[in-house]
C-alpha cells in the first residue's frame, strides 16, 4: 500500500505527464515555487474560475466583478499595512544553510505532538474496541496527557509569541522544544528576522529618477482602491460585494508542497461591504454560502473543515480558513475574513479622499465594513487534483489511474472514439465530433485499440467516451462509457448532446447550491 507522501508524489509526476502542470521554465531545470499550466491544467483552470465568477456574480444581483491592474500606486501599500506589517518569522540554520519560517518549525512541532496522541488513542481503540471511551481515555491515560499538557503549552507559548511578534520569544521556543534543522539535524539556530513578502520593482526611466513598485501580495487592494469608482457608476446599494480573479505575487520563505504555496499564483476575491455593526451576521452567511460551493462539487463533504484563526491579521476582527484534506494533512484552501473598516479608513487617509457611503435608508454616511472571502485557484486546483486522483486496482490484476474529476470541472467533458479507422467509422465520428464541439470541449481519437484510448481519457478525467462502431452506420446510436464506473450504455446520436449536457452543465451545480 503505498503512503500518502508516494501517491502524492505519483500525482504531481501525472500533473506534469498528462499536461496539467509543468514547473517553471522547465527547459532550464525549472524556476523554485513557480509553475505553468499545461493544455489540460488550463481548461480544468478555467473551469475553477468560471464556477467561482458565476457563483459570484450570475448569482448574487448585488455583486459585480473588476479586472484591476497588477502594479498600484505604492502608497497603496503603505496605508493597507503591506510595507510595514506583511512579514514572515525567518531563521536560518549555520550548519545547512537553509532558511526556515521560525513559525512553521514551531507548527510542525505542535503536529508532532498531536501525531503522537492520535497514535495512542488509535491503538487504545484498537485494544478496547466497541467500549472506547476517547475522552476519558484522553483524561485518564497518564502518557497521552503529558502529551497533551505539553502540545497545549507549547500552543499558547507560541500563540501569544506570534500576536506580539515576539522574535526573540520564538527563537526561545526553537531552542527549548530542541528542534533541529531537518537538513543538518543541528540546532545551530540564527536570530529570528522579519522578512517582508513583497516583491519589488523599479517603474520609469525618466531623468526624475525611478519609483519603487510592488507586485500586489493580493487582488483585495485592487477591490478597496476602486470602492468609489464601482459604488458610484454601478448604483451599488450597500450591502453589496466586488469580485475580483487575478494574479498576486509572494516572495515565499519556505516554498512547499508543489503548487500549494507558490511564488506567483492566482486568487479569486470577493469584498462584500456591509453596514458597521452587521459584519458578524455577513461573516457567518459568506462561511456557510463558500463551504456549500466547495461542497456542492461533490469530493466529499468529510474532507473539509473550518479552522479559525488564533492570530488575527492586522486588518481583521474574525478570521476563519475553510481547510480540505490534502496528503498532506488539512490545509487551508480559501480565508473568509471580517476586516473591518480598516481599508477603507486607510485609503481614505492616506489619499486625503473621503471613501464613505451614504445609506438612504438610515439617511446617514458611514464607511463600509467588509467581509472578504479569498480562495487560491492553485489550491482549489491542488485540492480537487488529491481526492480525483486514484490508481484502481482492477478485476484481473490491472490497474488504471484514473482522474475522478467533477464532470462540471473536467478539462475535456468527451472523448469521440470510432473503433476501427476504416469501414466510414472515422467520417461518422467526424460529424458527431463536428457537432459536439459547438457545446462541448471534445476529443477525437482513432489511434491504438479502444482499451489503450480508454485509459488515456481515464487519466486525464473525461468524464464520457463515446464509442462509433458499426452497429452505428445500422442503427444511428452510439457506445456512451461512464469513467467512474466503466459502465457501457447505447444512446441514440440524437440524444447524445443532451445526455451529456445534462451532466456537464454547469448550471446544475448553480442551482444545487442556491436550493440549499
Ligand atoms: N486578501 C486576503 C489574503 O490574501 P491569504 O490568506 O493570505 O489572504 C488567501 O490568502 C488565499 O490565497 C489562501 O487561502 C490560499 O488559497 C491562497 N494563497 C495564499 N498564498 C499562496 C501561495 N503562496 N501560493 C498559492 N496560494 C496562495
């Protein structure tokens, strides 16, 4: 049986041999922590996309989206608190000269404990079987409740380091809790420095001289700095939001887990702006409404979990992660954060314009609150890459990797396959491919045997394959192959489209979520 780390492995060689995803300049071995899509990986993209947009602005009459430019006034920056506040722990080890983030070592630490209880309370469920009591085994078992006493201690000991940012404290902890670099398993630890994310550039060539730009760390700025242009020429009523998919640029310490964090990557934000004193009431209606959507996809509902945050960041009041499980643990995929109105009052400070809205309804001015909801397209892509991808073991020792995408989501939705290349096969698969097309992104395929043909849209994630043989010049129906379940059925060609729309449209995942 092969561990998760394997099969993980086995998935990011399948991304780069069926082209989902290729590393960065791969020509030239590569760039650390940046990645292209490939011909499939851009289609399965897209569709993330275009489910997130039209979730977003087809189904909500009250919000709308904006396309807004990468590069931004670099006060922007100072007044959203990037320049000053958008940092990371680092540390370095002497001995490997590897960089660490002085927060992630203390994390893996605190799961370390925690695989340590999980353990215990495995095998005691083992030995005690229907009868087991977890808490009171917890409560009761001296070992696993030092451990907990001390994954608990070491919790709040780097809970309260990391809201005061206190980088000598958690080089302290470093040291206490003997963590060693995985590299040289030394402790030869360096000082804890603030490192700042932003990448920066140089803009102009004027004899004036030059300005310092940044590559946004995150399209939410884009949203703020344009609250007033989009409430005024769109007639926005508050409560109203602003969408936004676009490219955001992070010069990550500890670039991990293949496309999971990366250099340049993609976010899909929505900035929903709220009465001041409604934000918790919103807070909680965009939690639920981004949990069904990821949901309603149908990778199963066991995999996500909330996971609020202990260490507010410096614009927000509440702040939770919606988490699915990767191989590599639960991970957060997408942030739903109360900010406040700590955006706006800074633009609005630090432009010298007034950024108020003036509610008709209480015949008063105010400046907005706001509920962000920020998902990363790489991690959704990541997440829904891990729970499709399966190595089937089949009846007679075979087995076939296959790619259990959602249909909606599937980069190529039908594979059109005659079964030999001769006997006018061919010509018919041509004209149902010439009319599928229009609707559907097809595949035509008449090279090797079926089975072989088979496989290859198997690991690739098409949904159907349908088949032209010659029972079809006879008798005008068609083979329609199921990917899940293998399953064959003979469908007439002029019910073809239909069948497939039905399960393809993505319009029925639209109404799945607002029915609920
Ligand atoms: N505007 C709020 C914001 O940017 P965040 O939690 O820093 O919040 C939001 O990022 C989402 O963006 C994350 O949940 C994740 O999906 C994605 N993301 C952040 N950093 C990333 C990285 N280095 N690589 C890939 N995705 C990233």
């Amino acid at each position: 049986m092969a561990t998760q780390d394997e099969i993980f492995k086995k998935l990011i060689a399948h991304c780069k041999e069926y082209g989902f995803v290729f590393p960065s300049s791969d020509i030239y071995d590569g760039l650390s922590a940046v990645y292209d899509y490939g011909q499939n990986g851009v289609e399965l993209k897209n569709n993330i996309k275009q489910y997130w947009w039209n979730s977003m602005t087809l189904l909500h009459e009250n919000i709308v989206g904006i396309d807004a430019a990468i590069f931004m006034h670099p006060t922007t920056w100072k007044a959203s608190g990037h320049v000053d506040a958008f940092n990371d722990p680092l540390i370095d080890n002497r001995d490997s000269k590897k960089r660490y983030r002085a927060d992630v070592l203390i994390e893996d630490q605190i799961a370390k404990y925690d695989e340590k209880i999980n353990k215990e309370v495995e095998k005691a469920r083992k030995r005690f079987g229907d009868s087991f009591d977890e808490e009171m085994f917890k409560q009761t078992n001296a070992r696993v409740k030092e451990h907990i006493e001390k994954r608990d201690a070491l919790h709040e000991r780097y809970s309260v380091a990391m809201n005061a940012m206190d980088l000598n404290e958690l080089k302290q902890i470093i040291l206490d809790e003997e963590i060693v670099c995985p590299i040289s398993g030394t402790r030869n630890w360096t000082d804890v420095r603030q490192f700042n994310l932003m990448f920066s550039t140089e803009m102009g060539s004027t004899a004036d001289g030059t300005m310092k730009v940044y590559l946004r760390p995150e399209t939410a700025q884009g949203i703020f700095v344009n609250f007033l242009n989009v409430q005024k020429t769109g007639r926005m009523k508050v409560p109203f939001g602003i969408a936004q998919i676009g490219k955001a640029f992070r010069n990550e310490i500890v670039a991990r887990q293949f496309i999971f964090r990366m250099r340049e990557f993609e976010q899909m934000e929505m900035q929903f702006f709220v009465r001041p004193g409604e934000e918790m009431k919103w807070f909680e209606h965009w939690k639920q409404f981004r949990l069904r959507w990821h949901k309603a996809l149908g990778l199963g509902d066991h995999k996500y979990r909330f996971h609020d945050h202990e260490k507010l960041a410096h614009y927000a009041n509440a702040a939770t992660d919606i988490e699915f499980e990767m191989p590599f643990g639960f991970k957060e995929v997408e942030g739903i954060h109360s900010r406040t109105n700590f955006d706006l009052s800074q633009h609005a400070k630090y432009s010298g314009k007034k950024i108020e809205y003036f509610d008709p309804e209480l015949n008063q001015s105010y400046t907005p609150y706001v509920i962000e909801t920020s998902i990363g397209v790489d991690r959704m892509f990541l997440s829904i890459m891990c729970a499709a991808y399966e190595e089937q073991q089949l009846e007679g020792g075979d087995v076939r990797t296959v790619l259990h995408l959602p249909a909606v989501l599937a980069p190529v939705k039908v594979a059109i396959l005659p079964l030999t290349k001769k006997d006018g096969l061919p010509e018919k698969a041509r004209e149902i491919m010439n009319e599928l097309k229009f609707k559907f992104k097809a595949q035509y395929d008449e090279k090797d045997a079926i089975g072989k043909r088979y496989r290859r849209q198997d690991a690739i994630g098409t949904p159907f394959c349908v088949t032209i043989d010659h029972d079809t010049l006879t008798d005008g129906t068609v083979t329609v192959r199921d990917r899940d379940t293998m399953q064959q059925e003979r469908i007439a060609i002029a019910e073809l489209s239909n069948y497939i729309d039905q399960r393809v449209n993505m319009q029925n995942l639209y109404r799945k979520l607002m029915a609920e």
